[in-house]
C-alpha cells in the first residue's frame, strides 16, 4: 500500500521578491557610500548624525532619536564617538547635568558639506542608467511606501 506525499506548496523564487531587489539594490548604494567615506573616517551612521545636526544650533539627543527613529542608546553611542573624533561637542545643562546640547563643532561643520558632496556624487554614479523621469518615478514610489507604512527610522548602515 503506497502512500502519496501531501502536495508541497509551491515555494517562490528568491529573486521574485520586489524586497529582494530593493535590499540587492539597497546594499549596493550603501557599500559603494561606505567605501567614498572612508577617507573622512566617518561612518554611515555619523553620517546621519552629522547631517541631522547641520541644519541645527543645537539639539538635545532626545530629539535626535527622534527625528532618526533610533533608540536613544544608539544615539548616545553614536554621539560618543562624534565627540572622540571632535566633530560634535556636548554641552550640559547648568541646572541639570542630565540635559545635554550636542551641536556640530567648527571641524564638524567644515566637513558635513564635503560628506554630501559624496552622497551626492554616489547617487548620481549609482542611478546614471536611469532618466530623470525614472529617478523621480522611483523615488515618488519609494516615498509612498515610506507614508503608507508610516516608516520613520531613518536608515544608518
């Protein structure tokens, strides 16, 4: 007496997934970013920070973590290591050690825009094959995704 198998539920190709290609896409970007930045000795990630805080006097981390979605331990870290490498400086409240200020330091300041430049220059050799039209289409769906998910952590790696 043979037995038949259940029929297996088919399984879908890897490369069917519109995720798999945003993520292949996704590092990509990111690496060809890392490796322009590493002459500056800044990360990804101080990147963000770096770039959050420009537009800023100053900030509390409190409201760094929330403006990039990041845990304000990651924030902490992150401020940390701005602060050994003297591109932010931390100030404390009179009243309330607690309380901190962190704002771009003059070094700090000097080099966000040389930072941008790359993102810049990253972006126009990464997505040279598309037409304007394309960029602005991909980008307008991008941003759909991001509204109708309500995504608000800001991508540092």
């Amino acid at each position: 007496m043979s037995r038949e198998k259940p029929a297996q539920p088919a399984v879908s190709e890897l490369r069917s997934h519109i995720g798999f290609w945003l993520r292949f896409v996704s590092n990509h970007v990111s690496h060809a970013f890392s490796r322009k930045l590493l002459d500056s000795g800044v990360t990804a990630a101080e990147w963000v920070i770096l770039r959050e805080i420009f537009d800023t006097d100053e900030i509390p981390p409190s409201a760094l973590a929330e403006q990039t979605g990041l845990t304000r331990g990651a924030i902490s870290k992150l401020i940390e290591r701005l602060v050994v490498k003297k591109l932010v400086s931390r100030k404390e409240g009179s009243d309330d050690r607690r309380y901190q200020r962190i704002a771009l330091s003059p070094a700090g300041r000097r080099l966000v825009p040389t930072l941008a430049t790359l993102a810049d220059q990253n972006d126009r050799e990464f997505f040279k094959p598309l037409t304007g039209k394309e960029r602005q289409a991909l980008v307008a769906t991008l941003k759909k995704l991001v509204h109708a998910h309500d995504l608000h952590k800001l991508p540092t790696e």
